[in-house]
C-alpha cells in the first residue's frame, strides 16, 4: 500500500504494514512511557526514535544539561465560559490524556514548575477560538498545559510559538464525550529556537478531534502529536504542513493507537523544502489493536522538494492486529518539482518564480481548507507566500 | 507582419550517454496569416522541431538561428517566448495538481497580456472560448490537465490558444488521439484563430486527416531532422495516397 514516487536525490521513503502480535511500534522505543525522566537512557543518536534528529543541535533538552533559565511569554486569551488555572503536578487532570514516550517530553514533564489547564465546561459552544500566544525571549523553558474539553462541548484552539526558545513541553488535550474540538498549533519560531513537543489526545466516545500542526520557523523543531480514543466512535484528523528552509530540521512524528473499536483516524501531512540542509522528517504510526474492530484509518504523507540540497524521511509504519476492519492504507510520496511542469507553465508566459508559487500554492492549498479556521487559513497561505519569496 | 525566420537549425539531445543530433539544418519561414503543416514519419524530428521552438531545456541548439521579426528567441527564456508571441500547443500535455484551470488561464494571460484582465470581461471571455469548445463549465474548476481525457487535453490547448492570441502558434500533433467529434470541434477553433488573420500557424502533424478540417498554404515534408520536400496543400494529397516511404527509404533518413 505504500507508494513511492520521484524520489529525488537525498530522499528516503520507507514504509511498512506490519501484521504483529506484539507491537514493534512500542518495542522500538528505548525505554516504555514515563513520567520520570530517569527511566529514560540518555540518548546516543542511533536509536529508532532518534536517528532522525540532531542531537547536537538540541541545546541539552536530551542529556539533562539545559537548565530552566529562560523565559517565555505566555497569554491566553480566552472566551466566556473557559477557566484557565495554575496547578501542580499532583493535579489529576495532568498526564491522562498521555504519558510521556521520550527522554525530552519526561525531561519537560519532571522540569515544569506549574502546569496551566485550560477548561471547557460540558456542552459549551465557543464562538471564538480560545488562543494561547507563547513568545520565547530567550534560554531554555519546560511547560504543562492541558485543554479539558467537556462532553459535548466545541471549541477551537490556537497556539502559536514565536520569538527565540528552547523549548520542550508537553500539551494534553482531553476531548470529552461527543465534543469536538480543533487545535492549530503554529510553530513560527525565529530561526535559532529549538522546539520538542509531545501532544497527547485522549478523544471521548463519539468525540472528534483535530489537529493542525503548522511548522515553519525554528532551527530544531520535533513535534509528536499522538492519538488515543477513550470509547468508541471516536474520529481523529491529523493535518500537517510544514516548510522547511536551508539548515533545519523540521520532524514530526505521529501516533494513532485504534485500542477501541470503531473508531477513525485520518493523518494528511504535507511539506515544501527549499535550500541546502532543510530536513524533513515525517514518522506516521499507525496501531490497530486486536480490540479496534472496525477501524477506518488512512495517513499520508507527501513532500515537495524545491530546490537541490534538501533532504526528506518519510516512513509511514501500519500496523494490524485484527481483519475485522473497515479500511486501512497509508502512502508516503516526495516529488521534486517537477522541470515539465515548470516548462508548461513558462511555456505560457509565466515567469519561472510565479510558476513556483503557483505549483506550491496549489501543493498546499486543498489542505489549507480542510483547516475550517478562516483567520489562521489566511495567515497560511500568506506564510507560504513569504517563503515563496525567500526562495529565489 | 511578424514573421519567424528559422536558418540552418541544428538540434541535439541527450540520450543513452551519448548525443544525438536530431535537426540537422531546418529553414522555414512562417509568415502572420499563413499556414504551414509540418508533415513527417515518427522519429524525423518534427515534435523536436515544436519543442526546441518553445525552448524546452531537453534540446540543445547547437548552430543556426532561430527570430521573430529580427529578435533573437533562441536567447529567450521559455517564458520570454511565450509573452513575444510564440505558442506551442502540446501533444502531451503535463498534469498541475493543485492548479486549477481557472487561475492557471488567468495568471497565464496576465503574463502575455502584460496586465490582469479585468476580472467581469474576463470570465465572459472565459465562459463564451469554452462554449465554442464544447467544454462544461465546471473545467474552469478542475485542476491543469489532471484526469483529463485526451480529447480534454487538447480542447485545453486550444482554448488557451484562443485566449492568449499568439503571433505564431505550434501545434504539435494536435490532432492525435482524437476522435472525428473532438477532431472537429479543435480544429474549428484553431480554424477561428487563423481566420483573424494575426496568426502564423505551424502545424505539425503526422497524418493528413486534419488538414481536411484546416486548409494549409504550405506543406513540408519532414525527414531525417529537416525538410526534404515543400509545396502547396497538394502535397497533402500525394502524402495522403502514397505514404512517407518515398522519403524514408530514400536515404533522407541515413
């Protein structure tokens, strides 16, 4: 079910559908979920779950060194209706959506000092987004911040990352019974902020969530954005975009656990590279537990490469544990922009730049509206419009 | 007039390693308001003739010149070309995923026109090219080329044709592939281009089933990289009644 197509020089495209008894996707993690980071090796580099990423380059999040000495500035802005509180660790609501899979997200949950939760009352209906604008003034910061979204209520979330960080955090989303809620986190870093997250949904009993992730800034930005469901009936959708620029490194490494039945999941992520030394790297696991009969899951991953120089990973990872299922598949592609069509479209007047910009506007564009938050769709597109014109 | 002037072309390719010259000293001159069909077996060199035209970076012109009323296209880049005047309507077109045709057309003519064209004429002007091309409306909507039919493909060419108004425009094997319904309603509009007057057309073709549709002044004869043969449409009828084989097998090709 895997395809491969046009791959350029200094791509990989790996994929797999794994029929297991026991799951490898657990098994090749170095160390089982924690919330304290001494359970976790420090890490060499040649791990599964790090072989990927820059080690050096992550200003000590992964080997104890970086202290918490910076500051982030943080507002949330937030509707009638929400509560957003300061609590401590020993607050329950903290870690149930998720248990940290990694040395970094155990790093950030054993170094936060308080955890912010951000409450919606059951069958509340915001009409207003709730928006979270954390902007980094420097040195290294951990943080806790959990959304608890009540039964039936609808919400959206934006969070956005800007300014100079380093940053390891954790963000639990508890989607209630029936509720639906969208979060778009937007990763618009300077270029020097090192970035790791894991993002941990539990999603309630006929509850749909989704999850934007947008990555354009950053020097190292890892995000894990995982996916549980707490009853059946649950739906998922997992979008992605990124932009990767010469010189970072920009990861994302997905998890859905189907452990109850009937549930969907849909993963669509996409990403432009341009520039020598931008590295994309896109993980796509996909469990389906012997439990999840009649699992409806798709995920895709597809890569445009701009320019020479840039490099892509792409391994999406099924694995099946029953038959009894509605659907399941998965595809990984990366395409280097292709000279044809650049040739078509000059061939018909188009000046070579505003041919690029065409092809990746329409690259991106049918994501962009599957987003369903106008303001944040705009500022996508026009994002995408100024990387367009660092290109050339 | 515009008038485009091809000297003594010489064309290789890449291919296996090794260099092929393909055009071996093309001359032709394609006046406004003419048409010349390019007519030649499969493999003479009449698609790379087409290509190198539009300035396809697959070719490479090794000697002669190449103008359009005395400006130089072979320094043009392939854009360039196309805003002087020159069109290639495309045996095979390539798919734009993402690229809907409606914004592909609009950024396209705002190129050659120099300006955007205001946007209520234009969508008239859109809307009445495709009615005459027998072409649904929700085309404009689908994206360039994409799951197109070969007879879709080829209505696309010549609307754009139609909308961008070229001095001179190629079309490479427009007819292939079509069947007699779809040949007729393209050839009519190439048809309503020419009957402008403001366009010199080069018609490359390999059979003369398209000329029964769109009359030609000239006729060339395409063999073993450049033209071995040209007359008036007659020659169409000798090629229609007996084949290339005089011109292959007369060593035109060694």
């Amino acid at each position: 079910m895997a395809e491969a197509q046009n791959l350029p020089v200094g791509s990989t495209t790996a994929g797999s559908v794994a029929v297991a008894a026991e799951s490898t996707v657990a098994t090749r993690m170095s160390a089982p979920p924690s919330f304290d980071v001494a359970d976790f090796p420090v890490p060499h580099g040649r791990e599964e779950e790090w072989r990927f990423t820059p080690l050096d380059r992550l200003k000590g999040l992964h080997d104890g060194t970086a202290k918490a000495d910076g500051a982030l500035k943080a507002e949330i802005d937030a509707p009638e209706g929400v509560t957003v509180e300061s609590v401590g660790r020993d607050d329950k609501r903290i870690g149930k959506a998720g248990t940290p899979v990694d040395r970094i997200a155990a790093q950030a949950f054993s170094s936060f000092e308080k955890a912010t939760v951000v409450s919606v009352p059951k069958e509340q209906v915001l009409d207003q987004p709730v928006r979270v604008t954390l902007h980094g003034e420097g040195g290294t910061t951990f943080g806790h911040t959990v959304f608890d979204i009540g039964a039936f209520a609808e919400a959206v979330i934006v969070i956005d990352h800007t300014g100079d960080a380093v940053r390891a955090a954790n963000v639990d989303f508890i989607v209630g019974d029936g509720a639906k809620v969208t979060v778009v986190s937007v990763q618009d870093w300077d270029d020097t902020a090192v970035h790791v997250s894991q993002h941990n949904a539990l999603v309630g009993r006929d509850a749909s969530f989704k999850s934007v992730v947008v990555t354009f800034g950053g020097d190292v930005v890892r995000i894990h954005p995982r996916v549980n469901y707490a009853g059946p009936g649950g739906e998922a959708e997992l979008l992605g975009l990124y932009f990767t620029d010469a010189g970072q490194h920009q990861e994302h490494r997905l998890l859905v656990d189907h452990n109850v039945p009937h549930c969907k999941s849909n993963v669509v992520y996409k990403g432009a590279l341009q520039g020598d030394d931008a590295h994309a790297v896109w993980i796509g696991d996909v469990l389906i537990e012997a439990a999840a009969e009649g699992t409806d899951t798709y995920e895709m991953n597809r890569n445009l490469v701009l320019t020479d120089g840039a490099r892509v990973d792409s391994v999406p990872n099924l694995e099946i544990e029953t038959g009894e299922i509605v659907g399941a598949g998965h595809a990984s592609a990366t395409g280097r922009f292709d000279d044809e069509q650049l040739f078509y479209l000059m061939a018909r007047g188009i000046p070579q730049v505003e041919a690029r910009r065409l092809v990746v506007r329409g690259f991106f564009a049918e994501l962009v509206q599957q987003i369903g938050v106008k303001d944040i769709e705009e500022r996508l597109i026009a994002k995408i419009e100024t990387e367009l014109e660092a290109t050339v | 007039m515009a008038t485009l002037e091809i000297r003594d072309l010489h064309v290789t390719v890449e291919a296996d390693n090794a260099t092929k010259e393909i055009l071996k000293g093309v001359d032709l001159t394609v006046k406004q308001g003419e048409t010349h069909a390019i007519m030649g077996p499969n493999g003479s060199g009449k698609s790379t003739l087409a290509y190198s035209l539009a300035g396809h970076p697959k070719y490479t012109i090794t000697s002669g010149s190449v103008t359009l009323d005395g400006e130089d296209v072979l320094e043009m880049e392939v854009d360039e070309r196309a805003r002087a005047g020159v069109f290639l309507a495309m045996q095979y077109p390539v798919e734009v995923p993402g690229v809907s045709v409606s914004n592909f057309l609009r950024t396209s003519a705002t190129a050659v026109r120099g300006e955007a064209p205001k946007l209520r004429t234009w969508v008239k002007e859109v809307k009445e090219a495709m009615e005459r091309l027998n072409m649904d409306p929700s085309f404009a909507e689908r994206n360039v080329n994409e799951g197109f039919s070969g007879g879709e493909k080829k209505r696309h060419e010549i609307l754009q044709l139609e909308l961008l108004k070229p001095k001179i425009a190629i079309l490479d094997e427009t007819d292939s592939g079509l069947d007699v319904d779809a040949l007729r309603i393209v050839s009519e509009g190439i048809n309503r281009v020419r009957e402008g007057g403001e366009v010199g057309t080069l018609l490359v073709t390999h059979y003369t089933r398209i000329l029964r549709y769109i009359k030609p002044d000239y006729v060339h004869v395409f063999a073993g990289g450049r033209i071995v043969e040209s007359g008036g449409a007659e020659l169409a009828d000798q090629l229609e009644a007996e084949g290339y084989d005089k011109y292959v097998k007369g060593g035109a090709t060694a």
